[in-house]
C-alpha cells in the first residue's frame, strides 16, 4: 500500500499524477476551502501534505496529527508555517524559494508602474466613459525614471527588483536586517544599505519584500507613512500584515502619499473595505508569482520536496532541519 497524502488546494493536474506514483493521493481539485477542523480531519492518517500559504500549520493542527512527517508549501514565504512547532512533532517543512524571484520581481515592477503612473485608476475612469478631452493635467503621475528606489527587505527579490532599476537610471537605498556583500550591492544596481528612517524620508518609491514574523507587524505603520515624501508611492509585495491598513487608508485618503500598491491582505482573500473607496490605490489578488511557468514551477518543486522528505527523510527546501 502507498503511503497516503493531502494536496489541500487544486493544483496542476500533472502535480497529481507525478505525486500518484509515489502517493495514495487526496487530492482537491474543486478547490474547497478547509477550516482548521476540516484540514485536521482531512490530514487524519495521513504522512505528508502539499500545502498553500493559506493553510495555518500549528500546535494546534499538529498535536491532533501524530502520522504526519512532511508539509510541503507551494510558497516561498511561510509565516503561516509554526516551524518550532513542526520541529517538536518530528514534522519536516518545506517551502519552495528561488523559482519565483525572477517572477516576482517583474511583477513587483508592474505594480509599482501602474501606481506610480496611475494606469488602473485611469482605465476605469475611460471605461466609465468619462474620456471627452485631452487635458494637459490628466492623471498626473510621479516619474519612475531617474526617481530614487528604497527596498525593504533585500532578500533575493528584492535584489531582482534592484537590478531591474538599472534601466530607469533610478538610486536604489535598501534596508535589511543585515547588509549585502560589496558584490551583492554593485549587482544590485549599487544599492546603498540605509536605516528604514532614512530610507522612507529619501525614497520616491517604497518596495515591501520582507518576510512577515511577529518583528516585521506593521513595519509600516502611521509614524512611518509620515516619514515618507507627500509625492511618494508604497507597494506591498509581501504580506499584508507588514503594513497597518488604517494608518495606510488616512494617509491614502489624506494624500499624505500619493498611491499605493497592495498584492496582499491581512486577511485574504478579505481586504479593508474602505481599499475600494480610494482611487490612489492598486489592489491585485496575490499574484505577483502568477505566471504560468513560475506556478508550475513552484508546485513541482512543492511536490519533489514532499516526495524527497518522505522517501528520502530530506526536502531539499528543508526548513527546519
Ligand atoms: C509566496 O510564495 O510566498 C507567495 O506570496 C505566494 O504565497
């Protein structure tokens, strides 16, 4: 008999077929979303698991669990993952980094341009049938190019972002929670490593890619929308916790910055109603490594980590060895 799994989300079909050489697969294909009790029966005798950022991987989940060795996430960030947690019930979990910085680094650009330039704001007023004349004053927005670029979180798609800015003739300030090699920052369109102060004071677009942990809550919050520039854009590539929504709404509202770009919630798929209300505001559904290649590529690497972790007792994206 095989060894039985959980594929807690619809996934790529031929995912499925290779984890069915391995598995006894219960796969999700309708794509149903489990609550805590339901994930916890459904993963009841069951070995391993590939599994979303969506799915919360706890004690809780875990002590109800005692089979359970692998849990592979199709996800590089894994906050929603209690790794210390997994580590005491002999659980191995898994993440899949480094497919999806290229992606998501294009991505990250996208969203800044179409804030800083205001490309959606001005789509839907033309679809509104608003457009009767040009004027030399329509959607006015802030130049990207020669503009100063300021990163939080310098992992490596922050310094995909980075090195993108090299076209645009942009400065690039980035804070971390330690400084690049001397050959990181020169490939990183010579970034300079600044405080988060100094960065948000000087930068004329802000870029989120740090990890969220109970450290980085509400990085961004009403004292640090004041630092930045009146004319600044902030885009949020993370997750959504880093920023304090309310604070971001006032500041929105009050044009203290002058837009924002949001791919991620506090609680997704819910987001901050009054988000709808402000037009200086770009809100996607999480997809900033939504390309077709990149999925593909996460969810094979999801599942190789679980097939690895079960038969070999080693994901090779192992988080908590
Ligand atoms: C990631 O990989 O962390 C993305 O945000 C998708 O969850």
């Amino acid at each position: 008999m095989k060894p039985a799994i959980l594929v807690t989300r619809a996934i790529f079909p031929e995912v499925l077929t290779k984890l069915e050489q391995y598995f006894d697969v219960e796969s999700n294909q309708d794509d149903i979303i489990f609550s805590p009790t339901e994930l916890a029966g459904r993963l009841k005798g069951k070995v391993g698991t590939l599994a979303t950022a969506s799915a919360k991987i706890n004690t809780e989940l875990l002590q109800q669990l005692p089979d359970l060795k692998v849990v592979a996430s199709m996800a590089v960030g894994y906050d929603n993952i209690d790794l210390a947690a997994c580590t005491a019930h002999g659980v191995m979990a898994s993440n899949t980094p480094e497919v999806l910085n290229e992606t998501t680094a294009d991505f990250g650009w996208a969203l800044l341009m179409a804030t800083a330039r205001r490309v959606t704001e001005s789509e839907h007023w033309l679809r509104a049938g608003h457009w009767t004349k040009w004027r030399f004053d329509s959607f006015l927005g802030a130049d990207i190019h020669g503009a100063t670029l300021g990163i939080i979180g310098m992992g490596r798609i922050g310094q995909a972002i980075a090195r993108r800015s090299t076209g645009f003739d942009m400065k690039v300030m980035y804070h971390n929670r330690s400084r690049l090699s001397t050959e990181q920052e020169a490939y990183a369109n010579n970034a300079q490593y600044v405080s988060k102060e100094e960065l948000l004071q000087q930068a004329d677009h802000v870029v989120l890619v740090l990890p969220y942990s109970a450290a980085s809550h509400h990085t961004i919050a009403a004292a640090e929308l004041a630092m930045m520039k009146p004319g600044a854009t902030l885009v949020n590539l993370a997750r959504g916790g880093i920023v304090d929504d309310q604070a971001l709404i006032a500041a929105l509202r009050e044009k203290r910055i002058a837009a924002a770009g949001l791919d991620v919630f506090e609680n997704e798929p819910k987001f901050h109603p009054d988000f709808l209300t402000l037009s200086n505001v770009v809100l996607t559904p999480h997809i900033a490594s939504a390309s077709e290649t990149t999925r593909r590529a996460m969810a094979n690497r999801a599942a190789d980590n679980l097939i690895a972790g079960l038969t070999e007792g080693r994901p090779r994206d192992w988080l908590n060895p």
